[in-house]
C-alpha cells in the first residue's frame, strides 16, 4: 500500500510539475481519503435519509488539484486514476468552498481541503455529505420551498422577536433529550413561542426561516447525522457538541447570522422527528409543506402561556441596538480600505449570477456589504468578486444591481477606450465595457454597459 501511494504521488508530482502547478502531501491524503468517503456513504446513507441518490461530488485545494468522484459525464480533459477519480485541476472550473456547481452539465457537489477549518477529515466529509444533500434535493424533490435571500437582508432587527427566538432556540435544545412528560410541555412552547413572533415580524419574515428550515435543516441533519457515525476522537465528538448543539443556543441579535442559525434549527427538528416518526424523511418531501409546517402536523402542539422573559427582552434590547449600530461601522470601515476605490456604475441592470447570503450584510434598504461572493455578467461582460469586501447598491430587490463599489491596488487597473479590465490575485476579476470614467483623487467614477 505505501508503495502504491508513493507512485501515485509520483505520477501526480509529474503531471503537476508538467502543469507548472505543485502537487502537496495533503493532496496525497485526500485523494486517499475520498475512497474511504465512498464506503462510508454507502454503509450509512440509507439510514440517514432513505431514497436519498448520490450525485457526484468533488473535492480540491483552491490552485491546485480536484478529485471528481461518481460523476455520468467526467469531463474530457479529466485524468482518469483509479477507482472511479478522475483528476481536475481546480482553476479550470471555479470551484470555490463548499457548495454546488455544474462540471460538464451536471451538478456536483464540492469542498476545499485546503481551508483551515477543519480538525479532522472526518469534519470535512460530513461537509462534502451536506452539499450531496443538496444535490438530492435541486435533482429529485420538485415542490421543496427555498428561502429567498432577498428577505434576509431586510429581516427586521427587532428585539422582541430576537428575545422569543432566543428562548425558542433554548427549547429545541431541551427537546432533543427530554422525557415524554418534559418533552409535550417544550413543545407547546415552542409552538407557542413561534406563533408570538409571526406577529410581532410578519408572516413574510417568519416564512423565509421556515424557508432556509427545509432546505438546510434536512442538509445538516445529514452533515450531523454523518459526524454522529464517524465521531471516535476526543475532538470529533466535542466538535459534534460545539458545532451543532451549542451553537444553537449562542446569543444573537441580528439578521446577518441569523440564516446559520436556520441551518441548527432545521437539524434539530429533524433529529427530533427521528425520535419521533419512523422514517418521516420520503413523506415530508412528498409533502409540500415547509419543514416546520410538517413538524406541526406531525407532532400537533397546542398554544400555552409564555412564562416571564424579562431577562430575554432585556439582554435583547441592549445587543439589538449595539447590532443596528455595526451596521454603519463596517460600511465605514469599508471606506477607509486601502487602494484605489472603484465605483462602477450600470448603464442596465446586470445579470445576477451569484453571492453569498449568510456572509451579505444589509447597511440599508440599498446599500448591501458582500464579503465573500459576488458575480454579476451581461454577455461577454462579466464581474467575479470572491473573498474581498465589496458593495452592491440595488434598486428594491438584491437581484437589481445599479452600481458596485470596491478597493483593489492602482497597478491591478488596466483599461483603454473600450474596456475596464481588473485583475487582482484570485479575488477581483472584471471585463466589461466603459461607456464613461472620471477619475477624482484615489477614486475611479466609472459608468459600464
């Protein structure tokens, strides 16, 4: 076996020095590691979410290789290696984190090894199993209800219904180890607790939660469900505790880490209808109901009385403001950035291609702070924004983009007559066609197609 990897290592030391690209022992490791990944699926992922079909998947280290695995169509240009990997290389196909894309046409289901994050390998793959999830569900369950991201960005930041999704949060941590008698009493206040808040943000509000609920709750629960059978160091299973359990009950007050929070409250509704409902997963997609709708139904609570939550709305009311008031610092701090700023503007609204929602942050009703992904193109045009702070001003919706703002160094800048083109490092990627620019100091004013 050590002999055997030692000339694959070879043969990839080869290939990648021919490809000007360095072939690294982590690689080495994953690329091993992805075979492991493909039993494990097969012994658990009927138990975990039955009728569930693996869809291809992929795994890379950003500037360097990719490892495709289970895929109908590898691309043409794929190496292929051994037992079902063919060998990518990542650049190729902008594969970025962990999420999906189409490679060839299909959809595929991808991580980066590379990233700091994770302690275990154990860790990563119980990542790389959400995002099949996903997969399953954009391929095979038709009347899933998706969240719109656009509602996230005006969630209001109330601290009432901050208070009551605090102590709401704290009771489906309860439930998920309570005795019978304990558990009807939690869940007549949770229901009780989420019926309050509709009325306090709105139906709207509260059904982009239940939206993110059916969508990434199932998708967790597969990522905590995978952790749960591979879990044997000491770090895995505290990883189990501070990842999907703790985390639920954190404090938070505002709206930009409050899709994450949906990712824990969708997974502990499933954990709790697993104890509950014998293989619930088929009838619940076959359902048509949001994820929280079908809990309801299944489990019929009843409303009760809400016990004193002074402490709640107080602490809530304090963080609420304190949370409001960042909203302007980062949008400041963004303009204090080194560099050259850059403020594009369109002449029509661009096509939307991309962002990021739970690393978006609302500074206004049209003033949005992207952190990690935007991509925005029309026709040849096009703009890739990933990792690097910037700013869309839209008009009512985030899909209507009027103008971008962002820092890059002066010597990244290249443009004639016709065309702005900016190149900086891996981060900031635009070609698209000038209709006007004024320069005024370190600022570029410039009006695109």
């Amino acid at each position: 076996m050590k002999r055997f990897s030692f000339l694959l290592i070879l043969f990839f030391s080869i290939i990648f020095i021919t490809e000007a690209q360095q072939f690294e022992a982590i690689d080495s490791v994953f690329m091993d590691s992805i075979i492991t990944f493909r039993k494990n699926l097969e012994a658990v992922e009927d138990s975990i979410w039955p009728d569930m079909k693996t869809g291809p998947y992929c795994i890379f280290r950003l500037n360097g290789p990719a490892f495709l695995m289970n895929h109908p169509k590898p691309p043409f240009n794929g190496r292929y290696i051994s037992d079902g990997i063919y060998l990518l290389n990542q650049e190729d196909y902008g594969l970025y984190g962990a999420t999906q894309t189409e490679i060839n046409g299909v959809l595929t289901a991808h991580n980066d090894y590379g990233q700091q994050q994770y302690s275990s390998i154990n860790q990563f793959y119980a990542e790389l199993f959400h995002e099949l999830h996903h997969v399953y569900q954009r391929n095979y369950v038709k009347d899933l209800k998706f969240d719109n991201p656009a509602d996230l960005l005006t969630y209001p930041e109330n601290d009432k219904n901050f208070a009551l999704k605090q102590f709401e949060n704290t009771l489906l941590l309860e439930m998920l180890s309570d005795a019978p008698e304990k558990f009807a009493k939690d869940l007549n206040l949770f229901f009780t607790c989420r019926s309050k808040r509709e009325e306090i943000i709105g139906t709207k509000y509260l059904e982009y939660e239940k939206g993110a609920e059916s969508v990434e709750g199932p998708a967790t629960f597969c990522e905590y469900s995978y952790m749960q059978h591979f879990a044997k160091t000491r770090v895995d299973k505290e990883y189990i505790h501070h990842r999907y359990l703790y985390q639920l009950v954190d404090p938070f007050y505002s709206r930009n880490g409050l899709r994450s929070r949906c990712l824990l409250t969708g997974m502990a509704q499933c954990i709790i209808l697993s104890k509950h409902i014998k293989n619930w997963q088929s009838e619940y997609y076959s359902s048509g109901l949001f994820l929280y709708d079908y809990f309801i139904k299944k489990l019929s609570p009843h409303k009760v009385t809400l016990p004193d939550l002074s402490y709640e709305n107080a602490k809530a009311k304090i963080f609420t403001n304190s949370e409001k008031q960042k909203h302007a610092i980062n949008y400041d701090n963004f303009n204090k950035q080194a560099g050259i700023k850059i403020l594009l503007s369109f002449k029509e609204f661009p096509e939307f291609k991309g962002f990021d929602p739970m690393h978006a942050e609302a500074v206004n009703d049209s003033t949005i702070l992207h952190s990690t992904l935007l991509k925005l193109a029309k026709g040849e045009n096009t703009l890739s924004i990933v990792n690097c702070k910037t700013v869309s001003v839209i008009a009512d919706q985030i899909w209507f983009v009027k103008k971008v703002e962002v820092f890059v160094p002066e010597e990244s800048i290249i443009s004639d007559n016709d065309n702005l083109i900016i190149s900086f490092n891996d981060s900031v990627n635009i070609k698209w066609k000038i209709l006007d620019k004024i320069r005024k100091g370190n600022e570029y004013f410039i009006t695109l197609e």
